[in-house]
C-alpha cells in the first residue's frame, strides 16, 4: 500500500535523456552544435553580404552592382583563406603540441617574415621591391618559412632524444633572434623606407595581392583539406603518444605530418596578410567552447566559421562605422591577448 501510495505521489519517473556513442552522444549536444553551425553561417553570409553591398552606389542585383561588389570580392577571399588557414593551423598545432595556451606563431614564423621584409628593404630599398613583387616574391617567402620549419622539425624530432618541448622552446629563441636582427636593421633604414616597411609589417587584408591566389588558395584547401580528412588521426594523436602508439599510431610520423601542413598554412597566411598572433587562438579557443567536443571533425569547421566571422565583422564595423581599416588588425590582436590572459589566469577552469 505505501509503494502504491507513494508511486501515485510522485508520478511516473522522467525517461533517462537519449544517448548514442560518438562526439555529440546526446540529442542536446547534436542540436547545440547545429545551431552553432547555422548561426556562424548566417553571420558570415550576412557579415560577407555587407561588405559587397553597404555604399555600394549601384542598385542591387544590376551589372554596376556586380562589377564593384567583384572587385571587393578579392578581399572576400583573402579572407576566407586567411580564415581557414589561421583556424585549421591553430588547432591541429595545438593538438600535436598537447597544449591549448599556444599558437604556431611561437615557432618563429612572424618573425621570419619581418627578417625577410627587412631584408628585402634594406638591401634592395624601396624601388627593388617594388619591382621584385609578384607571385615569384610570394612563392619565395612560402618555401623560405616552410623550409625554415621543417629543418627545424627534423632536427628536433628525430634522433634518441626527440623533445616536443625543446622544440617550442628553441623555436621560440629563433623567432626572437630574428626580431633582434631585423629592429638593427629597421634603425639603420631611412624614414621613407620604414615607413613602407612599417605597411608590410602590420597585419591587414589590404596588403594581400590578387596575383598571390593562385598559389595561395590550391596549397590553403589542400592542406586544410588532408588536416580535416585526418581528424581521426587527431583524435587519436590528442591522447598523447603513449596512448596513440598503443592503439597502433606511428606518434612521431603522424606528428611530423601534421606539422608540416602546420607550417604550410601559417607560411601562406602570414605571406599573404602579414603577422596576427593571436587571431589563430583566439578562433581555436571560441571553436572549442562553442561545440563542446574534441573530435576534429566537429571543431574544424566551427573554428573556420569563427574565424571569417571574427575577421569580416571586424573589418565591417570598422570600416563603415569607424572609417579605420588600418585599426581592425590591432583590435584583434587586443581582443586575442585578452582572452590568451584570460585563459593563462583560469586555466584549469576553462
């Protein structure tokens, strides 16, 4: 009688919510990410739609319309690719590394840039490099920075006592060597040649070139692309090597792999727009809040969408509201410290 009374009282007891192996094992998950997908898709679309349109002094839809909005579509491209690039980078880098407060900026890439734009002005002056540009300049700077990394890879990966953490540590002394070299260089230039040197060095969508793509968007898909397509292996790389051997991953091989395509991607986005340090992490760290998973597969695309959201609202809010292109960089980069402190303060918590 008291089970009886008892089972009346409080009624019939809540179904356990539904689950299933897998990423997003729960129906609430699988909505969650859905709707994290399409809301970063109608922000990029619209965000994009903007930039075409807004003062576009033609009526929409006409000839004019299409032929301003294709010349603006350049920069439309550059970034998405510098999207896809800092993203996809950013996130397999860290997972090779089995750390989340850094970016493959700390292996010495941006400042390989600055030493070969310094270079390049103080050698050649401002005419030389004027006359140097083009795809052959870009094509240059992208196997100098690859090769750079992958020299230093080899080194430090192979051999009895391969250290991921050397590496970082050493890449680190690298990259600040070479700022050393290029800022005695800087002072030694004449304020008309720093002044076009000091264009180069800030990282900004305007500084990519049309004739740069090409070249730019086949090696950003391809690399992107064999990054996503091994997202498995990911997966398995993030349990650490001793765990991944164990399940019959080749650790060195597959780490080796993952950062060349690492280096491929932040040598063509830092060629292409300059340096932005914190952007790849500040994508990475959103991408991986908002989907709630580890798996590569889901994170990738949401940290791409992160990313074209982040840059192309930047760049609309501060071009039609600000009138100031040249500040969506620095805002960025400020933002990105910001929440690069934010996680080093919480860490453990986040």
């Amino acid at each position: 009688m008291a089970e009886t009374t008892a089972s009346r009282t409080t009624g019939p007891l809540p179904a356990p919510p539904e689950r299933s192996s897998g990423a997003l094992p729960t129906r609430r998950a699988r909505r969650r990410y859905r709707t994290v997908v399409a809301v970063l898709g109608v922000l990029a679309a619209g965000f994009g739609f903007g930039l075409l349109a807004w003062d576009n002094p033609m009526p929409v839809g006409s000839d004019g319309f299409w032929r301003i909005a294709q010349m603006r579509g350049t920069n439309l491209v550059v970034m998405a690719v510098v999207a896809i690039c800092q993203a996809v980078a950013t996130v397999g880098f860290q997972t090779v590394t089995g750390n989340r407060v850094i970016t493959p900026s700390i292996m010495g890439f941006e400042a390989l840039y600055v030493a070969v734009q310094t270079t390049a002005v103080y050698f050649l002056g401002v005419a030389g490099v004027v006359a140097v540009q083009g795809l052959p300049q870009f094509a240059l700077q992208l196997v100098l920075m690859v090769g750079f990394a992958m020299l230093l890879y080899g080194w430090l990966l192979s051999g009895r006592y391969a250290n991921l953490q050397v590496m970082l540590l050493i890449g680190i002394v690298i990259g600040g060597g070479l700022a050393s070299v290029s800022t005695f260089m800087q002072r030694l230039l004449t304020p008309s040649e720093f002044d076009v040197l000091a264009a180069r060095l800030f990282g900004n969508v305007s500084n990519a070139d049309a004739s740069y793509l090409p070249l730019a968007v086949p090696l950003c898909l391809g690399a992107a692309g064999l990054l996503w397509a091994g997202s498995r292996r990911l997966d398995v790389v993030a349990l650490g090597r001793d765990a991944s051997t164990g399940l019959g991953l080749d650790h060195r091989r597959e780490t080796m792999r993952v950062l060349f395509l690492v280096s491929v991607l932040m040598a063509v986005s830092t060629a292409l727009v300059g340096p932005m340090t914190f952007l790849g992490f500040l994508v990475a760290t959103l991408a991986y809040q908002f989907t709630g998973t580890h798996a590569h597969r889901y994170v990738f695309p949401v940290a791409v969408l992160t990313c074209f959201v982040v840059l192309s609202g930047a760049y609309f809010v501060m071009r039609n509201v600000f009138y100031a292109n040249g500040v969506v960089s620095i805002i960025i980069e400020l933002v990105g410290g910001l929440v690069f402190l934010f996680v080093i303060l919480r860490k453990g918590r986040l």
